[in-house]
C-alpha cells in the first residue's frame, strides 16, 4: 500500500518544526527558510502564468510577497506563534474537507 504524502501534512510538519524547536536562532533560521521556499514558490508561479493570468493573481502574488516581507523579522517567539496559527489553520480546513 502506497502512503499519500499530501502537502499540508509537509507544511503542517514544518511548522510543528518551528514550534518544536528550543534553540532560539535555529527556530528562527527555520522561518527564513520557509520564507525562502514560499519566494521561490512564489516566483516560480509567476514565470508560469500566462500573460493574462499574470495580470489577473497580480495583486494576490503582490500581497503574498508583501506577507512574506513581514515576516522577515519575526523573533523566535513570533515565529512560534504564527507557526501554531498556521498549523491550527491546516487542521480546519482538514475537518472542513
């Protein structure tokens, strides 16, 4: 029997990561890290659009990137916390599928 990895058990384990992490500045390298993958992501999509669709989710990739930019600075205490949000987030909408 094949197991199904499914995206939002990686990201809801990489937050668990973040969470569980004692050392100050790993949890912090942690978060940059995931800010790191969602640029790529992010940028990745953006070369992929077409032209008309590049238009369209404009602003949606603009304030996507704008979120990632506030996170930059986060302490290791944020990053906890915007790590548990993100992870009780996953877990409903788990329960609404």
């Amino acid at each position: 029997m094949k197991a199904e990895i499914k995206s939002d058990d990686v990201i809801f384990n990489f937050f668990k990561q973040i969470c569980d992490e004692k050392d100050d500045i790993k949890c912090i390298e942690l978060g940059k890290s995931w800010i790191n993958a969602m640029e790529t992501n992010l940028d990745n999509i953006e070369v992929n659009l077409q032209e008309a669709d590049k238009t369209k989710h404009k602003e949606d990739i603009q304030k996507n990137k704008e979120h990632l930019n506030n996170l930059k600075n986060n302490n290791s205490s944020e990053w906890r916390d915007y790590a548990t949000k993100c992870m009780i987030e996953i877990m409903e909408n788990k329960h609404e599928n």
